[in-house]
C-alpha cells in the first residue's frame, strides 16, 4: 500500500476495535453459538473491499424518508413525531455526501411489522417503520417519524430494550459498511441493556442521538441530531493516478 | 457494570466529540422488511453479466443449528473482474444493470439460501497480482454484534493456487472458503421450480427460469463456530 505502488489502491484505516462490541458478550445469550471461536484473519484491502455497493445504491434509491406517512393509507401514524438529522461523517469530519441511509424502527407500542414480533403490543395500520434516504452534499440526512416504544424480550427476566431505531449505511467502501443503533438520551433503560452494553462505556454516548431545539419545529415535532462516523481513509495520499490504471 | 461512570451512559453524543468511528450493533431479528426485499437473491437478472451461477447452502451456528434469521450481502465483479465502482477505472465497461450487490436473508425454518448470479472473473490484486474469482460476503444477524467478512471461491476457480488472500488462510482452513460444485441440487429440478413460480407471475421470470438451465449449481455452507468453521475475514 505504497504510492508508488499502483495496483494497491487508497485502502482505509482498520476497525476501530478498542469502540466496537465484541462478538462472544456473555450478557447477550444469543452471541453464545454464532460468534466465531477462530479470530479473525487479517486481510490486507484490495479492489474487493475498496469498492462496494454504496456509490451505485445511492444513484439507484428514492428518498422515502417520512415515516409518518409511508404506509400509504393516507392518514397518519400515531406516536410521538419527531425528526432525527444529522450527518454521515469519517474519521477526520469529512462529510459524507451521496451515501445510502436506511433506518428500521418499532412503532410507538414497542411493535415492529415484522412476523417474528410476538410481543402483545398493538400494531398501527399507519406505520410500517421503514424509511430510506441519501445524504446531501453536506453529508447530511434527515426522516421524519415517530418515537420508538421499549419493548421486552427474552434474553434475560424482564428484559426490555431501551427505545432505538436501526441504521444502516454503506458509505464509499465495502470495509465502511455499519450497522447500528440511534437510542434517546435519558433513558433507564440503557444501563441494563446487554446490547448497548456491549460497546465500552466511553464509547456509547456514539450511539445516542441529542435533543436539539434547533431542530425542534413549533408545533409540529421534536429534534434529534444524530451524527454517524464511518471509518476513512488512510492517511498517505495516492498519487498513482488512481483508478485508470486497474484497468 | 458497577464502579466509576466517567461518562454516564444517558448522555448524549456531542459536537465537540472528536470523530470516532460509531459503535457497530446488531441488526437483529426484525430488519426483512427493510432491508431483504430489494436487491433480493438474484444479482444479474437480465443474465448478461457472466456465466449464470446459483450458490446454495445454509448458515449454521456453533450447534450445528440452522441460523433462520441472517442476513447475507454480496459484493461481487462482472465476469470480466471490474466493479461498478468509481475506484476501478473500468467501471464503465460492467454491463448496464449489474450493480453486483445483493441482499439475502436466509429462510426461517432451515437457515437455508440460494443466490443467483454471475460467475465474477479474476480481480486485480496487490503489488500487481490477480485474485481468483470471489464473492465478498458479509453476514449479520441477531446476536452478531459486529457483522462478519467472508469470501466465497469456487474450487474449480482459475488462479486459486496463486490467490493471495487464499494462501493467507491456514492451510487446513482454506476449503472453508470454497463453494463446491453441487452435484446432488440437478439445475433441472431447480429450473422447474423456477419455471412454476414464474408460470403464476410474469414473462420476465419465465425468462430467467429459461436461462437457469444452464446455471451452474454450486454448494456452500456458512458455519459461524466451532468445526468446520468458516474464515472470516478483517479487512
């Protein structure tokens, strides 16, 4: 990965693995049979993991990115409204314009539209709780929904994860994909969850989306700034000419 | 969990933080309706990316336990080795429709999942060197904090001898990674069930059940722990 090599192209800077999660986390029961026993093998990046979909998904995906009313019905979901902004950034805060955005939720119930979810909470027939939309040049995105509900499960008694909605993002590489999750501040319920638990305590203040009056609309609905980082490139600028010479 | 709280967890991230990457979640087990409907498991429809290829197999946990509830991507070339992607020059020579992404959940009760695609060709490597025909793949599910790298080949793959991220894995490792041509799935049984599907739905699908005859089947299991484990990967 030298500039004066020209098949090796501009890779990015490795996990950070002192902020992620690790795969076998003794308080999430369901980590316990699928996270791998081998570590990792170091692979140093290519043309396979410096590419990635996330360019072409951009230029394929319409914007559908108010939840409250893309169920379709024509009437709108309940709950709390509020609008959750922010940036998609890397590692040295440069902005990530014209990158895919996706966000699953629960509804206001703590119900999600999904088969698998038995919890006795009501579904709302004007909410699906999906929503996708590609950040504008400044890197910023923005969705119009409602505030998630908690909702029990099984991993321990009594077991309830705190309110969340899940994000998904490409960003330019195969090696910047993230999946995550946004929480609210001031919820009780962090401390007790084993999912967000898993992040080092420094680092989970990452995954919590900040009220912001700014954002707030009179009368309309509640602000949330959530800004997300994905990794960035190495730091030796390439020289070579880039892509042309791969052909 | 108990003892100094530098940073109490209520707190909220801040402007002034300095950009850190974000934490990685799982995705857990609710995501279909948002994620697995589109691309979905057929990555060259119009079947002019390469020579037809379906990869067939199930993701299985520690137990030997079909995972019902993962969600497989794909990253793959066209069959001449180039990516739709600006970081390969040759991005505009991929056919017209062949992004190379998919989005595959495995099914609920057996874990099991099939992909329809293009046989990818020979990528370039590092330091000028060539990798054999691969499918980056990445694996999420409840329970993956973090989601998983893999990579399938196919054993009867030209250059895999001479892959360097092949002889990167422990010998005994390395057929973890290799997709085996399936010689128990007949492409004509497939086929017909294509066929029938596409008998209740539409013209374009007869087409592709057509052009699945000739697909060449190809078996791959993913194991997430313990014997037989697959490789995976961090890049």
């Amino acid at each position: 990965m030298t500039p004066t090599d020209p098949t090796s192209p501009l890779g990015y800077r490795p996990l950070d693995t002192e902020a992620m999660p690790p795969l076998d986390h003794a308080g999430y029961g369901s980590t316990s049979h699928r996270h791998p026993d081998q570590p990792a093998v170091p692979l140093a990046q290519t043309l396979s993991e410096v590419t990635g979909p996330g360019p072409a998904l951009a230029g394929l995906t319409e914007d559908d990115a108010d939840l409250t009313t893309n169920a379709g019905t024509g009437a709108e979901a309940l709950g709390e409204r509020i609008i959750v902004t922010g940036r998609v950034l890397d590692e040295d805060g440069t902005p990530q314009p014209r990158t895919l955005v996706e966000i699953w939720q629960c509804n206001a119930a703590g119900r999600y539209v999904h088969d698998a979810d038995q919890h006795p909470a009501p579904l709302d027939p004007n909410f699906v709780g999906r929503g996708r939309c590609v950040t504008d040049d400044a890197g910023t995105y923005r969705f119009l929904t409602i505030k998630p509900g908690a909702y029990p499960w099984r991993n321990h008694p009594n077991a309830w994860r705190p309110a969340h909605i899940h994000f998904s993002l490409f960003g330019p590489a195969l090696v910047t994909r993230l999946i995550t999750q946004m929480y609210f501040p001031g919820d009780p319920l962090h401390e007790l969850d084993p999912i967000m638990g898993s992040v080092p305590r420094e680092h989970r203040s990452r995954m919590i989306g900040a009220y912001d009056h700014t954002i707030t609309q009179e009368e309309w609905a509640l602000g949330y700034r959530f800004d997300i980082v994905l990794r960035g490139p190495e730091a030796t600028p390439f020289e070579a000419g880039g892509a042309g010479v791969l052909a | 969990m108990s003892g100094s709280r530098p940073v109490p967890d209520t707190w909220s991230q801040t402007p002034s933080q300095t950009p850190s990457q974000t934490p990685s979640q799982t995705v857990g087990p609710f995501f279909h309706y948002a994620l697995t409907e589109t691309p979905g498991d057929d990555l060259d429809p119009d079947r002019h990316a390469g020579r037809p290829v379906v990869i067939r197999g199930r993701v299985l946990d520690g137990q030997g336990a079909p995972v019902g509830d993962a969600m497989l991507e794909v990253w793959q070339a066209d069959g001449g080795g180039r990516y739709r992607h600006p970081a390969d020059g040759r991005a505009p020579d991929v056919p017209d429709g062949f992004v190379g992404f998919g989005r595959i959940a495995t099914e609920a009760s057996s874990g099991r999942f099939e992909v329809h695609t293009a046989m990818p060709g020979t990528v370039p490597g590092r330091d000028g060197g060539v990798q054999a025909p691969h499918l980056n793949v990445h694996v999420f599910a409840r329970g993956l904090l973090r989601h998983l790298h893999t990579r399938i080949y196919f054993e009867d793959g030209p250059g895999n001898d001479q892959d360097p991220v092949l002889a990167s894995v422990p010998a005994e490792r390395r057929a973890t990674l290799l997709a085996r041509r399936d010689a128990t799935t007949s492409d004509a049984s497939a086929s017909d069930a294509a066929a029938s599907d596409a008998a209740a739905s539409d013209a374009a699908a007869t087409d592709v059940a057509a052009t699945d005859v000739d697909a060449v089947a190809y078996r791959f299991d993913l194991v997430l722990q313990g014997a037989g484990e697959t490789v995976f990967f961090e890049a």
